[in-house]
C-alpha cells in the first residue's frame, strides 16, 4: 500500500489503508459517495496512480451489529478466495473496528436495475447486449456452482446485484450472505436473500442449495428480457393462461422487435431457460453448468421465434447437451 499500489495487495494493514482512503474521498466527503444501502455507503475514489476503486464503508452503528459484521467479514472471506471475469473483483479490505470497508473494481455502469429502469440506457442496452449479459451472469454461476471447491452459492441473486463496467460486461456483486455447502454440515438456513427473487421453497424447507440461485437467475434472466420485474408473468406460468402469451408480447417494448434470426434465436432459448429455471420443482431445474453450455449449442432456425406462446417454451426440451453427450457414450459403449 505504501507505493500507491493498493491492487497488488489482498490484505493491507487497517492503519495503513485507513490513511490512504482517507486521503482519496477526503475523508469520506458526500462529493464521493455514488450510493447508499442499508448498512453501508459506496464511494468512488481516485488514487495518485490514477486507479479508480469503488469503496464499500459500513456505516459506523451498523459496525457494532453482529448481523452487519458477520455479513461484511463473510464478503471480504468469500470474494478473497474466488476469481472469475463475471465476478465483481476485491482489491482489498480494512475490518478494523473503527473503520470497516470493501475496496471493489469500479464497474462504471452501474447496476443492471437502475440501467433497466431508465429509459435513455435502457434503449442503448440492445437485445445483443441483454443475452451478453443473461450469459455472464450463468458464467458467473457455474463457476461458483460446479468449479469451486466447497460449492459456493450466493443467495442473493438480482438486478440489483449484477454490475456492470463501460463495455456493459456484467459482474455477480455482494456476497454478503453467499454460503459455502459442505457435505458434512448442514445446510439449514434462516430465510435471506431479496423477496421477489427468492427460490419458493426456501419458504418450507429452509434448506439452501444450488437450485435456489438457479430459481433467482431465472427472475434475473425474464426481467432482464422483459425490461422490468416478471411478477405478474411468472405468477400466470402456473394457471393455463400461459397458453395465451405469446412471446413477442412480453418482450421490452422499447426495443425494436426486427432483429436477424441469430438474436432472435438466442433471445427464445434465454426465455426457455429462464422458464425452465423457474419450475416448482427444485430438482427439475437445469444446473448452472447446463444453462452455460446451452448458450453453446448451434440450433436450426425457428420461423416464426417471437410467436410462439410461453406454454411451448415451457414444455420445450432444453438438455440438448446432456443428450449429445449421452448418444457419444452410447455410441462408445457399442464399440
């Protein structure tokens, strides 16, 4: 930290980093704070070397919470340890009581929701640029999911949470209340994460697992599409009305519905997956790595893509990978 390069340094000494941020927001100036949540503020600075950081500083009652320190320690823990190009990256962190607070890349774009909800950004994030983003986020999930060892899952997947930086690449941010699963402890839990994107069964079984990201990818991924919060839709899927809802329907009427068959494609498989992720059933939902690698996948044309009804995409096959893999091993075996 003493040579200006606080990014080559996981855990830096609280005394050291205090001074240098100090010295960067000017002591946490209101002029550098670009947001504020329940427990914490987010600040932007500049360090001498012309390094940008977003700063996440708890604010100082929320500090003597046992609940806000917990969470806070659990983030720098979690985010120390994984490295993946769609999640938000830890440049460092202070835990010292007096001043406790997260040193993040700044993402210059800011989140998915507030992009979302503003209709000037909203046009200029294009229907290309909205699979991107669905398939960074999976990205980002499958890793956390199948290539980290315990699994590590998030339990707060939103709008809100998913960053993205001036080529409006997305990052999967705060993992306050992520969890790692190990096999020989329990997974039981309090119910936590954000009403609306929460996994239905949580609400009984209060067992958390993989599936309950997959459930909330699958509200990120619709709202994502249909440029705002899916609750009415995804409370129709259940009744036969979804029979009635054609696709073009629900799509963000702010984009232009003329787009080539490549876009169109993948913008009926991002649905399908997203349906499929939402299914009653926990067991019944794709994995995350399956979901990543049906991006993957080159499919013949649909006709007509934008007309057909949600009903058709729910009952549609999506385990194209499984079954390709399945009919080589067949074919091995009979070898």
């Amino acid at each position: 930290m003493r040579n200006g390069d606080v990014f080559s340094i996981w855990n830096y000494d609280g005394n050291v980093a205090y001074e240098d941020i100090i010295n960067a927001t000017e002591d946490f100036d209101i002029r550098y704070c670009i947001g504020t949540g329940g427990y914490g503020s987010v600040y932007k600075a500049q360090f001498p070397n012309g390094k940008v950081i977003a700063l996440k500083k708890l604010h100082r009652l929320e500090a003597e919470e046992p609940a806000f320190d917990k969470s806070f320690r659990n983030e720098a823990k979690v985010l120390s340890e994984i490295r993946h190009r769609n999640i938000v990256k830890l440049y460092g962190f202070c835990l010292h009581k007096r001043c406790m607070f997260l040193v993040y890349e700044y993402m210059e774009r800011g989140s998915l929701f507030c992009i979302l909800n503003n209709d000037i950004e909203a046009v200029e994030l294009n229907w290309k640029k909205r699979v991107n983003i669905i398939k960074d986020i999976a990205n980002a999930l499958s890793y956390l999911h199948h290539d980290c060892v315990p699994t590590i899952v998030h339990r707060d997947i939103t709008t809100s949470n998913i960053l993205l930086n001036s080529e409006l690449e997305a990052s999967v941010s705060d993992f306050g209340i992520a969890r790692s699963l190990n096999s020989d402890s329990s997974n039981f839990t309090t119910l936590a994460g954000t009403y609306g994107y929460i996994a239905p069964e949580l609400a009984y079984t209060m067992v958390v697992n993989e599936k309950c990201d997959v459930y909330s990818f699958g509200v990120v991924a619709l709202e994502t599409i249909l440029g705002r919060y899916p609750g009415e839709l995804i409370s129709s899927l259940a009744s036969s009305s979804s029979q009635h809802i054609i696709l073009k329907d629900v799509l963000d009427p702010r984009l232009s519905p003329r787009i080539n068959q490549t876009i169109s494609q993948s913008l009926v498989l991002v649905v399908t997956l997203a349906l499929a992720c939402l299914r009653s059933n926990p067991k019944s939902r794709p994995t995350m790595k399956h979901v990543s690698q049906e991006f993957l996948v080159r499919r013949s044309p649909l006709p007509k893509p934008f007309h057909v009804s949600l009903w058709q995409l729910m009952n549609q096959e999506i385990y194209l990978v499984d079954k390709n893999v399945e009919k080589c091993n067949d074919r091995m075996e009979t070898r």
